[in-house]
C-alpha cells in the first residue's frame, strides 16, 4: 500500500492580513521536515508575501484563459512565476457563488498543469443533493469533467478535495465515517481507470475541520489529510490540526 504523505491546506478565503501571514507562517515554518505538507492559501495579495516566509502556498482560484483581456483574473503563469506551487480548483464557493462550470473547472485544471501548478480539485454534494441520494452521482460527475477533458494520468499530479457543501463554514461535519465513505468511492472510482493514480493520489477532507475532529477524520484509511477553512486563520486551531496530520499516513 502506497504510503500517501498528508497535506494540510489553509483556504483563508477573502480574510487575512500581512500581520496574520507573519503571525501563522512562523508556526508552519515548524513542519518543513516533518511527514505533512501544509500549504497556504492566501487571498491572492498576500501571495507574493507567503511566498517570502517561505511557505509553500497557492492560489484560491486561476483563470483558465492564458492571458489577454480578462480584466481581474489571476494568470496562473504568473503566479507560478511568484512562486505559487499549488491552486485551489472549483471551490464550492467558486461554482455557486461565480457560476463555475464542471466544464469551466476542468479548462481551470488544464491551465493550472500548463502553468507548473499542482491543481487542488475541490467537489462535493449540497445538502438537498445528500438528502436526495445524490452524493456520489455529483462528485463522480465532478471528477469525470476533468477525467474526461484530459484523461486519468492528468490527475497523478493532483490533489483532490472533497468538501460536501454542507458543512463548510456551517460547524456541521460530516462524520468521519460518512467522509470515508465517500473518499473510499472516490478512490474506487479512480481505481477503475488506473490503479495507480488511484493509490498515489491525496484525497482532502473539508468543511469544518477543526482541532477538536481533524485527528478523527485523519485516522480514516482515505483521508490523506484537510483543506480547513475558519480554522486555517487561528494560529492555535491550526497548529493542532497540523500535529494531528503528522505521520497520519
Ligand atoms: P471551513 O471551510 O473549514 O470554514 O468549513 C472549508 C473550505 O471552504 O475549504
């Protein structure tokens, strides 16, 4: 069985400043050498000041144009020139609150790999979906989008997270058996492609990870670490977080 080292990713959303970025990075600066990749996700201003701590770090969202008259877009080439490593792709938020597209995620998913970025693939069901036995019908559909544009080896340099709508920034968590369950079909699904990618790739958990349920929802066979969110912006919540995601493999 393929050792997957766990990632911890800090999404601060729209919130954040050059105070908190001095303030956290100080502390992940701890885990450079230890069995967890954490990796910050400022808003896109403060990237070029994360990069300066020396943290690795990512864009929350990129366009999927490669430049031109796109006015308020983040061009990945550059922000990998900035020395942005990784990208969010198709955050909830993105899709519902900008309209994101399956198909628009997956022109995003192609450009970040263009550009040297490593995409974080983000999908997950809403609440009336969960309710209606929809789970696994939309992030299957979600995961297919980018399967099918660019095919199965695309995603042995990803991440996928898989955040139910839910329970971000609700305080409502999936349990961790209800998480496994679906990162266990997620891998199953990737299985019937390529094995693979199937036992090599991360698959995060998020929505309302906190240090109080982050060492539970580690501990699951395929949750290979978190995409946290309010939490990521509390020095002490995310520490934790982070501890409980070291040699969690
Ligand atoms: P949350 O957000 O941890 O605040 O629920 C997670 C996310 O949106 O990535």
């Amino acid at each position: 069985m393929t050792q997957r080292k766990p990632i911890v990713a800090g999404n601060w959303k729209m919130n954040g400043s050059f105070e908190l970025v001095a303030e956290i990075c100080s502390e992940v600066k701890k885990y450079k050498n230890l069995n967890v990749d954490v990796i910050i996700f400022p808003p896109a201003l403060l990237l070029s000041e994360v990069v300066k701590n020396g943290i690795e770090s990512g864009t929350q969202t990129i366009s999927e144009f490669d430049a031109g008259a796109y006015t308020g877009e983040i061009q990945a080439q550059l922000a990998h020139e900035l020395g942005a490593k990784y990208t969010l792709i198709g955050h909830s938020e993105r899709r519902s609150i900008f309209n994101e597209s399956d198909q628009q995620v997956a022109d995003k998913f192609a450009q970040a790999q263009k550009s040297g970025l490593t995409p974080i693939l983000c999908v997950g069901e809403t609440e009336a979906e969960r309710e209606a036995a929809q789970t696994e019908q939309v992030v299957a559909r979600q995961i297919r989008a980018v399967i099918d544009k660019l095919g199965i080896a695309a995603l042995n340099d990803s991440v996928i997270a898989y955040e139910p709508v839910w329970a971000i920034g609700t305080g409502k968590t999936a349990t961790p058996e209800q998480a496994q369950a679906v990162h266990k079909f997620i891998r199953d699904m990737l299985n019937s492609y390529d094995k693979q990618v199937a036992s090599s790739l991360r698959i995060l958990y998020g929505g309302s990870v906190n240090e109080k349920n982050s060492e539970s929802l580690f501990a699951q066979a395929d949750i290979d670490g978190g995409l946290i969110g309010g939490a990521s912006l509390k020095k002490d919540a995310f520490t934790s977080i982070c501890n409980s995601a070291v040699g969690n493999v």
